[in-house]
C-alpha cells in the first residue's frame, strides 16, 4: 500500500501525463505523410538501389516542401505484393505535395528510383 505522499505524486504524475496528451492531441499537425511502399526489381543492384534510396534525402535537401525522411525500415509488412521496402516524406502541407508531383526535384530523383523499381504505391495522411 502506497503512503499518502506516494500517492498523491503517483496521482499527480498520472494528472499530468493525461493532460500532456490530451494537450498533444489538441495540437495535431498540419503536415502530410507520404508513405512510399516498394518492390525492387530483381535484377536491380543493390548499389542503385541503395543510391535511389539515398536521392530521397538529397531531394529533401533541394526542395523546400519536404520536412524529414525517414529511410530506414524497422518492420515490412510486404503482402501480396511483396513490398521490402517502406519510405516516408513528411511534407509541409498539402500544397507542398502536389507543386512537389512532377517538380524538377522529383524528376532528377526519379532518374534513380524508376530503373530499380518494380512496383510502388503511396499513402498520404494529414490532419
């Protein structure tokens, strides 16, 4: 059994922790996901894959749009489609999205990411 002081910070530790997440919850943010889910070809060496990989961060670098990426898959779940790979560009809004679609940033990473993949599709989530 916890002595009064003990719980009462337990009980305060609690209050608090409730709060910052209901704070956190109430101050969503207005960027977009955009998850990119890949299957390599089978011939595709694993050099230019991994080069194609790395133009993603290059590309965050040059286009303004894009906030973070993430490029290094803890868990795939490939499916049907045998996916090996899970990629993600947070982009400042969703209007950063669509200028980024068919932007010189994109058509240079393109260069490197359209000979090695077999297939791919997107997710994009906002709040």
């Amino acid at each position: 059994m916890l002595n009064p002081m003990r719980k009462l910070m337990a009980t305060t530790v609690l209050a608090a922790t409730l709060l910052a997440g209901g704070a956190v919850a109430a101050e969503r943010p207005k960027t977009v996901i955009h998850v990119i889910n890949v299957k390599f070809k089978a011939d595709a060496a694993k050099a230019d894959i991994d080069k194609a990989i790395a133009a993603i961060d290059t590309v965050a670098g040059k286009y303004k749009g894009i906030k973070r990426v993430w490029l290094n898959p803890i868990t795939v779940q490939g499916g049907a489609s045998k996916f090996t790979h899970c990629l993600v560009m947070e982009f400042e809004s969703v209007e950063a999205l669509k200028k980024y679609t068919d932007s010189p940033e994109q058509k240079e990473w393109y260069k490197l990411w359209i000979p090695v993949r077999e297939l791919s599709n997107t997710h994009d989530v906002t709040n």
